[in-house]
C-alpha cells in the first residue's frame, strides 16, 4: 500500500524528474494546458445571445433553477420561516424523532429514509453547522470578486438579476440537500458518506435507471476530486497568498503556503464534526465583518443610496445598457450568481448530508438558506458599496472597459476587476480597508478549503474505498496542493479546476429532475410534522 502512495505522489507531480531548465509552474503549465483548455472548451461551451457568450453551463443551472421553483410552488419563498426556524434549532425535538410517530407515517419502517437507525437519530453535525459548512465553501471571493466583474460588465443592473438568480438557486439547493440526507449512508465507524454520488446511485436505481446512475456517480466523484484539488484548494490559497504578498510585499508565497496547510491540516483530521465546529465560527464572523463594512460605507453615503438605488433598477431594465440591452444585463447578473452560490453543482449536499436529523426535507429548507446569505445578502451589499461609492467618488465608467472585462480608473488610468476594485471601493470610503479585505479574503479561502476537502474526500472514498490509508493519502495530497497553490502561478491548473466544479452540474441536474417527485414526498412529509399549513 506504501507503495501505490509513492506512485500516486509520483504521478501527481511528475515535474520533480524534469530537468531544471523550467520552474515548477512552468512545467505544471506547458503540461497541463492543451488538457485543461479541452475540458473548459466542453464544459463552457458558449452560445450567443444578443452577441454575449454565455456557457451552456450557466442555462442548464437558470433552467433547473426556473423548474425547481415553479415545480415546488415557490418554496424558496413561502418556506423562509421555517427554514430559519430550523436552523435555530426550533424543530430538532420532532427532528430527532421517530418518522412514522411524528409524521404519521402509515408504514413504519418503510423506505422513507433508509439510514435512520434504530437506536438513535444518526448524524455528525447540526443544521447550523451543516450550513455554515456549506456556505463556508460558497462565501468568499465569488462574493468579493464575482460581484464586482458584473457589475463592471453590466452595471449597476446586474444586481437585480443576481437577486433574481440568487432566490431562484435557493430551490435548487432545497432539492439537492433534500435528497443528499435521503440517499446517505453510515460506515461503520459511524461516519456519514452522502452527496450527488450516492443519490444518482441509489435514488436512480430505484427509478429503474440502476446503470445510468451508477456512470453518473462515477463521473461525479471524479469531478468532485478535481474540483476539490483546484478550485476548492489551489485557487483559494493562490489568491489569498497574492493579496498576503501585496499586503506585506513578500515576493514568494511559498512558506505562507506552508503555514496555511498546517492550519488546514489541523482542522480537516477532524472530519466533518471539526470542520463544522470551526466554520460555525468563522462564517459567521466572515459575515458580519464584510457587511458590517459595506454597511458602515452605505450609512457614510445614506444621502446617495437613493440614487444608487434608482441607478440599479434603472440599469436593470435599461434597453440601452453597455452589454445587449436587458437581456444582455439579465445574462451578466445571472452568470456571476450562479458562479457565486453554486447551486445545481451539487457540492453543498455532501455537507448537508452529514447533518443530525431524521426528515431529509428539513435540512433541504435549511440548505435553502445558502443562496439568500450567499448571493441575495452578501453579494448586494457588495454591489452597493460599489455603486454608491462610485455615485460619490466617480471612480469609474461603467462603460470604460478594456478587452479583459475590467474597468479603467478614471483617475489613475489602471486597469482594474475582481477583488482589486472591490478593494478600490471599500478604501475610497474607508482609508486602508485592504488590511481588512486581505484578512477577508484569507478567511474565505481558509473556509472554502476546510469544507472543499470533505467534499473532495467523499469522491476519493466513493472510488477507492473508506480504508484509513485511503483517508491519509487524500489528505496528504490536499495539504501539498494547499503549498503548490500559494507558491505558483498555475493558470491552466485553475481553468481546469473551474471546468471541472462545473462539469459537476450536468450528471447532478439530471439525477436532481429525475428525483424530484420524491424530494416532494419528503417536504410534504416534514411540513406535515411541523404543523407548517403548506401540505398540499
């Protein structure tokens, strides 16, 4: 076994045999990027309308989104209240008891929800933790940077439509973390297995799909290892290096890496019940002090939010905006949110999965949350501080672009987009807030790894099984991308992480519109037991 290891470390870094004529990245880059341009030409297939490219991918995700919430009668909206009641902890007593008592269930013991053991309601985490797992790997730079590309390319009104975008993903996380529980399994150690793999396996198999959802499962896990490896890792703490190194003016990352993997290290041993326990904490920590800031900023400039406002829903519906019109606006709001709150990727459900509870539909309405904190809250107050301090301050044009995208400043000619011009923002109204936004963008990313690593480490043990070495060499292998993101530039390895997250949405969709008659069961099963009058 101590052999495979070697060959596994060998053959994910090859580089160490190549000559030293190239550096590490170099060689990572000439290497990886005729593969990682294949996959993201496949993945982010473009299709124009009104002259933008918009990928396939983002379609697929709005019209699922679109059919989730129109099959579910708008239960993003109508079931808010007892999403946050349960979340609170109000409903855990029925949550922990038994399903044919509580919900009336005339056929005990029957397929409802196959893990329920009988001596005690199972589960690793609450509903609390399970959200803030989940929202720790959503919240971060989607939020900081993803915001401010919109608005740059379509204005003030992509906000509206990431809004829009934003409670329209809240019923596809509902369907997912639903049928995430649903589906899971227990291992012997007691421990909680479950997501998009287990689901496309057994739920479809119930459908009478068995070979179909087992192919999609194994594609999944593969593009949920990916994914964790690059995006969910790699990315992260690139980015949080770069703005350490800008911050501190540092020209290597490489021991901020190493110090970065050893906190991560500490935390992702633990498994779920740790990283739980820790994000419960950060998160809402994260939350607080970014819209407490943009919150400080809008009340500094309370004289201009009305006009800012009015400039946002203007732009929203403006014939004559920058990029296509209205259409071309709904595209770009659309697109950044859905790159934002990652509903329909299927990624959350995996956390979700782990949570204590006895109904699957209760952690479903929870996990509907992620999309009204992620993309409706954080991501607007973002978009307001950017619009009200531009409205003051005159930083940019909106329709000043270079071919990249990103705006130029008005008064220092730079070219700016992502987190730098959010940074622009937020120090305009408050002198040396990149201190903040640098400890900001560390802490997303820290998060994001924390919860990126479960996930990651769900697909590697669906492939290779839930053996103790198999444990310790993902892990292994996740703390040395943790030093290798931090202290290199690895532009086609991130491509491709990209593509891979998002490949995930295509055999995830479709177990998800397969299985939504049976995520209905459940809601109406749950809301039966809460006394909610929505039963119907």
């Amino acid at each position: 076994m101590k052999k495979k290891l070697l060959s596994l470390l060998l053959l994910a870094f090859p580089m160490f045999s190549f000559a030293q004529e190239m550096s590490m990245d170099e060689k990572i880059e000439a290497q990886f990027k005729p593969f990682a341009d294949a996959v993201s030409s496949v993945v982010f297939y473009p299709i124009s309308i009104v002259g933008i490219n918009v990928p396939i991918v983002i379609i697929v995700l709005l019209l699922g989104a679109l059919f989730f919430t129109l099959y579910f009668k708008f239960a993003n909206i109508t079931l808010m209240g007892v999403a946050f009641h349960a979340t609170r902890g109000k409903y855990d007593k029925i949550d922990h008891h038994s399903v044919d008592e509580a919900a009336g269930d005339p056929t005990p013991g029957g397929d409802v929800f196959e893990s329920v053991q009988a001596e005690g309601v199972i589960g690793e985490v609450t509903h609390f933790q399970a959200l803030t797992a989940a929202l720790s790997a959503t919240v971060g730079l989607g939020n900081i940077a993803g915001v401010a590309v919109a608005i740059a390319i379509g204005g003030p009104g992509a906000t509206i439509w990431m809004i829009v975008a934003g409670f329209l993903g809240m019923s596809t996380k509902l369907v997912e973390a639903t049928l995430g529980v649903k589906y899971r399994e227990v291992g012997e150690d007691g421990k909680i297995y479950g997501g998009p793999m287990y689901y496309l396996k057994k739920g479809l198999k119930e459908k009478k799909l068995g070979g179909l959802g087992k192919v999609l499962a194994g594609v999944y896990a593969v593009f949920v290892i990916g994914g964790s490896f690059g995006g969910g890792n790699m990315f992260q703490s690139n980015q949080a290096a770069a703005q350490f190194k800008q911050l501190f003016g540092l020209d290597s990352g490489f021991f901020f890496g190493i110090l970065m993997a050893i906190l991560v290290g500490i935390v992702i041993i633990g498994g779920i019940k740790r990283i739980g326990r820790v994000t419960e904490k950060i998160v809402p920590f994260m939350g607080i002090m970014f819209v407490g800031a943009a919150l400080v900023i809008i009340g500094m400039n309370i004289t201009i939010l009305p006009d800012a406002i009015v400039q946002i829903w203007d732009g929203a519906f403006n014939q004559t905006s920058v990029v296509g019109g209205l259409i071309g606006v709904m595209i770009v709001g659309f697109q950044r949110a859905a790159f934002s709150n990652e509903a329909g990727v299927g990624s959350a459900s995996i956390a979700h999965a782990a949570v204590k509870t006895r109904f699957p539909a209760s952690e479903g309405i929870v996990a509907s949350i992620g999309p009204f904190v992620d993309t409706v809250i954080i991501c607007t107050m973002t978009a307001l501080v950017i619009v009200v301090t531009n409205l003051k301050s005159n930083l940019f044009n909106y329709s000043n672009l270079d071919e990249g995208g990103n705006v130029i400043m008005n008064e220092t000619g730079k070219h700016l987009g992502g987190v730098d011009l959010t940074s622009v923002a937020f120090d305009s109204a408050i002198p040396n807030f990149s201190i903040l936004l640098t400890i900001a963008v560390i802490l997303f990313a820290f998060s994001t790894m924390l919860s990126w690593s479960y996930y990651g480490i769900q697909g590697w043990k669906y492939l290779f099984g839930k053996s103790k070495i198999v444990d310790i060499t993902y892990k292994t292998l996740f703390l040395i991308f943790v030093v290798i993101g931090a202290s290199s530039s690895l532009g086609s390895v991130i491509e491709f992480s990209d593509a891979m997250i998002f490949a995930m949405v295509f055999p995830n969709i479709i177990g998800l519109l397969l299985l939504a008659p049976k995520v209905k069961v459940e809601l109406k099963r749950y809301l039966t037991a809460v006394g909610h009058k929505k039963t119907k």
